[in-house]
C-alpha cells in the first residue's frame, strides 16, 4: 500500500505531537488540541509535498494508536505530571508522543552522514536488545525514530534505505515481532504500542514507493514475515473477534468494555499486517512464499469481513461526537481490511482460481469502484490508498476476472471519462489504460469499447498523449478491438519456412539475462531479433511482423511474463501461427500456469534461472537444431537433397561452427536409420527391473528410481528408439515424468540422454 501521493501526513503529525506536547510539560493533550493540531499539519501540505508516509485521516488511529490511546487517556483524567517519569501500561500511549528525555540518536541531524550515523546507533542498539528489553522505554524510542525515518530529505532515503538493508533490519523487526506475538498484544498495551509502532515502520519501509528495488521486502519475506503475517490473519480468536457485533449503549462502553477495547486492537493488527503482506505481494518473485503457506484461503477470508459490526445505541448529540467520529474510523478501518484483501487476492493466485476471486470479491468490487468515482472528484486518499492505486488494483482484477460480471459499461465509462479528462497527468494516464487494456480481452468489455465515442477517446488519447506507454496502451486496445488493421498469416505452411530468425519474446525483468543469450546466438551466427534492436514504427505492427518471420519463438518465462498483456498477446499469436517455441525458465521455482501453462504444455524448458548459464545455453542450441531438422525433414520429404540449412548465416571464409558435427548429409541421415535398429543381441535387452536399477544408481541417477518402476531392458530400449524416431517426443516425455520429482534438475535429464546413448551405442 503506497502512502507517497496527494494525502494527509500521518507520521509527521506525530513527531510534531510529540514536539507539541513537550510544549506543555508533558500534560496530556485534550481532544481539541489533537483536532486543532492535526487540522494545522494537514492544511499546511501542498499537493507538491510528495512524502514517502503520507496517509489518509481516516486511518490516522490506526496507524498510530497512542493518539488514540492518548485520547481516552484524556477522558479518563489520567494526567501525567511532569515528575513522574515512569513508563507503565497505563502511560505508554502518552509518552510515545511526549517523552522529553532524548537519546543520542534523537537529536535532530544536520547532513546525510550525521543522519546516518544516528541511524546506525539505533539499529545498533536494537540489534543488541535483550528480549527482557523489548517493551523498554528505550526500545520503544528506538521504533518511534524508525518509524519517522521516511520524514527525512527524499535525497536522504535512499541512503537510509540501504543502511537498513545492509543491517538487515528485517530480521530484527522480525525477532521483535515474534517476542510481541508470544506475549500476547491483548495483553499489556505496552507490548501492543511496541508492536503497531514497528508494523507501521514495516508498512513504510516495504512500500514500493520506499523499496524500488525490493531490498527490504526480500528480506522480509526471506525473514518469514510472509509466513508470520498469515499466521497472525489465521488466529481463529481474531477472527471470531472481527466478525463479533457490538451493541454500543452508551459512549462509556467504548472504554470501559474489554471485549471492545480487543476488538480495536485486533483491527488494528490484523489491518497492519495486511498492509505488509500486500507490500510484498507487489513483488511478484516473492508469490511462491504466499503459495506454500496457503495465503490465499486465509486473505480471502477477510474479503468477506462485514463493517457493520458497531451498532451506535446512544443519541448523536453535542459532546458524543467524539466517541461517534472514533467508531466511525475503526468501521472504516474494517473497510480498509476489505479493500486491501480484495485487491492482495489477485497478486497471489493463479488463473485457474478466478472462480475463487469472483466469490470473494463480489462484494467489495462496488466499494471499490464507489471509491474510484468519488476520487474521481476529489485528490485524497481513501483507506489509504491513493487513485492510481485503486485503479491499477482495479486493472489486476480484470486481468483476473475477465469473465466476471462486474465488468459493466458504466465502470468503462467511468474509465473513459478518466481518459478522457485527465490529459495533464502521465502515471494516471498510464494506470487507466492500462486498466482498460486488460478488460479489452473480455467480450463483453469489446462491446462496451466498439463506439464511436469510445474510439475517438482512446485515438485522441493515443495521439496527444507525452507518454509512450500510453500511447502503446491506445494501440494496444485499438488492436485488441480490431480497429487497427494487422496481417496475419493465412497458410500454415509459411511458419515452417526457414528463413527466418529466432525470436526472443521476454519481459523486461530478464532483459539482461536475454540481451546475454541474443549475444550468444549471434556469436555463433543465429539470426536473432530482439525487440531492442528492431522495433521501427508501431510496437504492435513491429511485434507481429516479428512473430511471422521467425522460425523459432523463445518464451522467456516468468511470473512478469505470465502477467503481462504484451508477452500474452506475442506468445498466443506464435502459437496461433503455430510456431515452434522454446520454453526458457527466467524465474527460480516459477510453474507456468494459465494460458502460459497451456502454452508452454509438455515441451522441456530450458533452465536459466538455476542452471549455470553455458549449460543451459548448450541445451537451447540442442533444442534449436532439433527443431531445424525436424522442419527441413517435413519441407523435404520430395527432394533427394536432406541437408537442412541452419538457421544462422554461414561465416564467408575461416569460420566452422562448433555445432557442426551435428549437420545431416544425405549419407548421415541413412546411418542414422541404420542406428535407429537396435542389435537384438544386445545384453542391455535381457537387463531386469532390478539391473534397470542398479544402472542408474551406477549413473549417478538413484533419485530417478521411482520415475523407472517396473522399467526393464527392453522398455528402456523403447525410451532409446523414441528418442531415434521421435525426439521431440521423447523430450516431452521425460520432462512430463522427470518435472514430477522436485528435486530433479535439469541436468539430470541431460546426463540420463548421455547415458542412455552410450548404453545403445
């Protein structure tokens, strides 16, 4: 959850409460005094004032509860004098804001390397706490200054923020984290200060806006947060609590009530640790670590949170307003929960769960789009979040959501008319086409689009926009809608011709990694085309002409890939021309799913991310020349010449390719039908299960022992002739049976294809 843009500055009206009341000698602050110094600190940001913590009123309790603690400290008439120094359960809230006794770390710092350094002296000091220290006055002085740390000059953060990952303060939040939780935060209200202190830093440093490079949020889910967080949303007490109603009689019963007092808490957890697990799940090679611990049974859960569980008893009359604007926030909170589970949901899933996403958003899907409209009129945020946070999250659920109802022309509408009117603004332009990108894949949406008022929005978008991608979105649309005439292929036949290159569709994500296996391909004279080297005109014009001129498609895969329109839109117009394509893994422990899964099928990949780059680079060029030979023997079946012309330009003079042992003339090929009948008085015929066995234990292979049950001599002698006759068959076949034991690599299969060559040969 971002909390950078256009809202009200939360975490600063603390540090300037907290200089405030010092002030006043350490009294208690009354209501008006909070009101009138929140009032002041938000009217005095300009929308130029883009700080990284900005957040909205609404959560301003929540996210800070020692106001609120303050607050009804101040109703109760608890004043704490100024000799009395202790630091309890009962003053913990008030001293967070007004403790006046100052560590070294929290005198204010006047350059970036004084800053620094007090930061370091804090992590420090928090590194070398005692568990017995963790709810320490000093402790809790150390979280107030982490917390603030966002609040610095923009060209201080970065600095800052890499000092909190060279210091791995992840794990040490996480450590705290976990001493909070075994105490129990309903307990003493002193741990559960500590712990909304340190989840909001936590909220602050994992936000995209603050981790562009995601070096915290690694961290933190290598640290377990991810688990940590589901555990805490999993507690079975807190989520009977959250789905409790409470009959509010009177406003005492706000304070005196045990019950209510843990159920604001548990709101107030549970909404933190939901606005850190979405953090993470904004990045998305960290979706495998929400995939094993069953994250999307538990958020979905909190879709179906319901807001009305205060029931207000008592009149609305002067002097009950304060206790009315109080429930008030803690039901908005409730509906902050919703939203953000609703807009999580579609960062961890896989297409094949859409079913599960419409039953678990259906209901928040209207507060949703309510919330767009209504931003729409007005630039502040709403349960946090910003416009283009909710439209972009919008633009996930459709993507997801293709088929679902909610779909609906005024929501297009609305759309259009952001388009339409929001001319000056390039990130919002981008978001909303964006959007509407993604829904351009459903029919119904289609519909919605094809008219003239809606094409003259999106052309007239496409040709006065400054921005690229949104001029790359409009036509993008326009071509999804048929409204930008494309060729395509009308024979079959014109996709096995091999004059063409080899053509690596990828994301950005891997581009370096691509851009190394372009250079490869090219040394060893492929003719390769990148989209980097080639693009002329209109991206869409440029792609398709790419995809119809190659004779071979490498699919970079990863979940980047899976989620992009582009990389959808390239790899199912390869398939549809049926062009061979390689799948390439660019993603550690990454399963194509969905209409990748389909796409990618039960062809073997060639393993870049865990592999070391020269031996998967020597599977690929095995897989190219397979393919090569595989399409000349089809073109050539009437001609006496057999010798296939490799897909890379021959050197002019003093250059013999590495790989050109493997080029078949006319007398090879028929050595090689020869070589496809096996003598049948080779011994290997009479081998038993158990020979079978002991051979690939003797191989190197024991862990493929159950991959091979009940295979004997002549069966493997089978595997042997399929893989003669049929090779790309037999490829298939192996990764179909070997992808089913996790603890197989790639190379496995290349070792058991060396070997079972040298068994036959």
């Amino acid at each position: 959850m971002s909390h950078s843009k256009e809202s009200k500055d939360l975490s600063s009206s603390t540090s300037s409460l907290s200089s405030f009341s010092s002030k006043h000698n350490g009294l208690a602050l009354s209501s008006n005094d909070i009101k009138a110094k929140l009032k002041g600190l938000f009217h005095r940001h300009s929308r130029g004032d883009a700080n990284l913590a900005q957040v909205v009123i609404c959560k301003r309790f929540a996210k800070v509860p020692m106001l609120f603690l303050a607050k009804r400290r101040q109703r109760r008439k608890i004043s704490i004098e100024n000799n009395d120094n202790s630091y309890t359960d009962d003053n913990a809230g008030i001293m967070a804001l007004s403790s006046s006794g100052k560590l070294s770390f929290e005198q204010v710092p006047e350059t970036f390397e004084d800053y620094t350094q007090k930061l370091e002296e804090a992590l420090v000091l928090l590194r070398n706490m005692t568990r017995e220290d963790y709810e320490s006055e000093i402790t809790l002085k150390i979280l107030r200054f982490l917390e603030n740390l966002i609040h610095q000059p923009k060209e201080w953060i970065s600095g800052a923020k890499l000092k909190l990952s060279e210091m791995k303060f992840p794990e040490m939040a996480m450590t705290l984290m976990n001493s909070y939780k075994e105490k129990g935060y309903l307990v003493r209200r002193i741990v559960f200060v500590h712990s909304i202190l340190l989840y909001n830093s936590m909220s602050n440093f994992t936000d995209h806006e603050f981790d562009k490079e995601g070096l915290i949020r690694k961290q933190s889910a290598d640290a377990g947060f991810i688990e940590f967080g589901c555990d805490i949303l999993n507690d079975p007490s807190y989520r009977e609590s959250l789905r409790k109603c409470y009959v509010i009689q009177s406003p005492e019963e706000t304070m005196q009530s045990d019950d209510f007092n843990n159920y604001q808490k548990i709101l107030y957890i549970c909404d933190s640790a939901l606005t850190i697990l979405y953090n993470l799940a904004n990045l998305p090679e960290l979706k495998i670590h929400f995939r094993e611990c069953n994250a999307m049974t538990i958020i979905a859960e909190f879709t179906k949170l319901p807001t009305n569980t205060i029931q207000i008893q008592f009149p609305e009359i002067t002097g009950n307003e304060e206790y009315i604007l109080s429930i008030k926030e803690l039901q908005d909170v409730a509906s902050a929960i919703r939203v953000t589970s609703c807009l999580l949901l579609p960062l961890i899933m896989n297409e094949d769960e859409d079913n599960l996403l419409a039953t678990n958003t259906s209901e928040v899907l209207p507060l949703l789009s309510g919330m767009i409209q209504m931003y729409n009129r007005n630039d502040q945020r709403f349960y946090g979040f910003s416009f283009i946070e909710l439209v972009d999250g919008l633009s996930k659920l459709m993507v997801r959501g293709r088929t679902h109802t909610f779909i609906d022309q005024n929501l297009v509408n609305l759309l259009l008319n952001i388009l339409e009117h929001s001319t000056q603004d390039n990130s919002l332009l981008e978001c909303v086409s964006n959007a509407i990108l993604n829904a351009a894949f459903d029919e119904r949406v289609q519909k919605f689009l094809d008219s003239d008022h809606a094409i003259n929005v999106i052309r007239s978008t496409k040709h006065s926009s400054q921005s690229q991608l949104v001029k790359k979105n409009c036509e993008a649309i326009l071509w999804t809608l048929n409204r930008i005439p494309h060729k395509c292929s009308s024979t079959i036949s014109n996709s096995c011709k091999l004059q063409g290159h080899i053509m690596i569709s990828y994301n950005r994500s891997v581009t370096a990694m691509c851009l190394k296996i372009r250079d490869r391909l090219k040394s060893l004279h492929y003719n390769v085309w990148l989209d980097v080297d080639n693009i002329n005109g209109g991206v869409l014009e440029s792609m398709a002409q790419a995809v119809e001129n190659s004779s071979i498609v490498l699919i970079c895969m990863n979940e980047q890939y899976k989620q992009s329109y582009y990389c959808r839109l390239e790899a199912e117009y390869a398939t549809e021309l049926r062009k061979p394509c390689i799948p390439c893994l660019m993603q550690p422990r990454f399963r194509p799913y969905g209409w990748l899964g389909i796409i990618k099928g039960a062809k073997i990949h060639v393993d870049f991310a865990t592999s070391p780059f020269e031996e998967a680079f020597a599977l690929l060029i095995r897989e190219i020349e397979t393919i090569r030979r595989d399409i000349m023997m089809k073109n050539n079946n009437n001609t006496q010449d057999k010798t296939p012309p490799p897909l890379y330009h021959q050197p002019s003079s003093g250059y013999s390719p590495i790989y050109n042992s493997n080029t078949i003339d006319g007398n090879s090929l028929e050595f090689k039908n020869k070589q496809r009948n096996v003598n049948i008085n080779n011994p290997i015929l009479d081998w038993n299960v158990n020979l079978v066995q002991q051979w690939l234990v003797r191989i190197g292979l024991s862990h493929l022992e159950n991959v091979f049950t009940n295979i004997d001599g002549k069966l493997l002698c089978k595997l042997y002739q399929m893989k003669q006759l049929a090779a790309d068959s037999y490829y298939s076949f192996l990764a179909k049976h070997f992808d089913r034991l996790e603890i197989t690599h790639m190379s496995d299969t290349l070792k058991f294809d060396y070997e079972l060559e040298y068994l036959f040969q």
